[in-house]
C-alpha cells in the first residue's frame, strides 16, 4: 500500500467502528484526510485492534515520522552547564531515545480531543492506538486515577523513543505555592527512577505542566534542571537527559539555565 492508500484503509476501519462520525462528503486533500485520521484516533475508546488494523497503522506511522525525520539523541551537542545535559527544540515524537516523557491527565488514556495541540494527544497519536491500550491496562490494573508526581512506563510502540513515561504534573490555579513545586519536582524524579529501573540512559523530558496546567514556565525549568542535577549526583543510571521544548520563549529560558 502507499501511504494515501494506508490513510484512506484506516478512515474507513476507524468510520466502520464509530459509523456516528461518518459524513457523506469525504476528504479530499491528504492534509483533510490526515485530520480526519488523527481525530478518529484520538477519539477512539481502548478498544482491541485486529492484526490487519495494527500492520496497516504502524506501516503509516512510522513511514510518516520517517518522512518527518528521526533526530538521534546520541547526536545533540550537550548542554555548557553539564555534560549529561541537552537542550533540544523540536518535535518529541521525532526524537530516538531509550524514552520521552509524556505530560499526561490523571485519567492516563491519552487526549480525547480531536487534534488538540497538547503533548499527550500528539504522542498519543503518533504511538498509535496500542498505547491508549497499554495505559487502559496499567489503569485497570491500579483502580485509581494516576496521582500527581508519580509516573508510569508503557512501550513506545511506532515511536522512535523505546519507551513512554507518562507523569501527571500539578495544575496551578490561582498562586503558585510550595506544594506545586515539591509535586513538579518529584515528577521529575519518579522518571529518572523508572527510567533507571528499566535500564534507559537516556531520557527526554517535555515542560511539565507549563501548558494548560498553568505552571509558570520559568519557575518550571528551575525546577526541572534542578531537580535532574540532583538526581544525577546521586547515582542516576541515566547518562543523557533531554530538556525538550517547543516554543522559542521555553527555548530562551533553558538557554538561560543551561549556559
């Protein structure tokens, strides 16, 4: 199959699960199509995937972030401040490393909004459906809502990264108080932790709650470099952290930190 081929396979096995979302007018372009797909994906329940349905969607996956280009973390210049430390901006889901660490909501099933611009739905998305799976499994297995400042570690599925850690970082509404901070921090550790536990050298992290969960962007970064230093001094079995960021105002902060 070629990859408009794969696309149009998956709209209708994803439209034949959920008729609701049929419409008579089908997309025509490959950009409408690949919304379409991306929203049926993010919509779709954990609901078990036929073998036909998993080759075909990890075909298109990973053919996709190829075309977009893997960035080898072993290749990114290490940060002045220390040697285990980098600073990177770009795409995570591009990114080949032993694991990304994905800003996930208490419930772990990834996000249900279609096409929303938040980490959790584009790694999501980008795994495929198996990882909403895998974190259904882990859920069903607690009985509990994730608790904030804990993490927990699924595969990567057609994501470069071997791993997923996915940490629920704290929501700030209103002031921001210590325990903001001691819970943004232990984030951070609970990943090195499992990282470290599940042999990973190396681990990228995204700015934890800095989007919706309102936590401000600058205190947020000192906390994070903080908090991987400190892990490290104490005998962290990962050798490379990635400092992960998206916009150019997260950039100038951990250049800050970093030089």
């Amino acid at each position: 199959m070629t990859q408009q081929e794969r696309r149009r396979w998956l709209i209708e096995a994803l439209l034949a699960e959920m008729p609701q979302y049929r419409s008579e007018v089908f997309p025509l372009t490959a950009d409408r199509q690949w919304q379409l797909l991306r929203s049926l994906m993010n919509v779709r329940p954990p609901w078990p995937a036929t073998e036909e349905f998993l080759k075909v969607q990890d075909d298109f996956l990973q053919e996709m972030t190829s075309e977009k280009g893997i960035v080898d973390a072993e290749t990114l210049p290490a940060s002045q401040r220390d040697e285990h430390l980098v600073l990177w901006q770009g795409d995570i889901t591009t990114l080949r490393c032993d694991a990304i660490v994905n800003a996930a909501n208490s419930a772990l099933l990834g996000c249900f909004s279609p096409c929303h611009g938040c980490i959790d739905n584009i790694i999501h998305t980008m795994a495929g459906v198996q990882l909403r799976l895998a974190c259904d499994e882990l859920m069903q297995k607690q009985g509990h809502e994730e608790p904030t400042g804990q993490a927990k570690i699924t595969p990567g599925f057609n994501l470069p990264a071997k791993y997923v850690l996915h940490t629920v970082g704290p929501i700030v509404d209103g002031e921001l108080t210590r325990e903001h901070e001691r819970l943004l921090a232990s984030c951070y550790r609970s990943c090195l932790e499992l990282a470290s536990k599940n042999g990973c050298e190396s681990i990228a992290f995204c700015c934890i709650s800095t989007g919706v969960f309102c936590f401000p962007p600058e205190r947020a970064a000192e906390i994070a470099v903080d908090t991987v230093l400190d892990a490290l001094r104490h005998g962290s079995a990962v050798r490379r952290v990635i400092f992960n960021v998206f916009k150019d105002s997260d950039l100038a902060i951990y250049q800050r930190l970093l030089q």
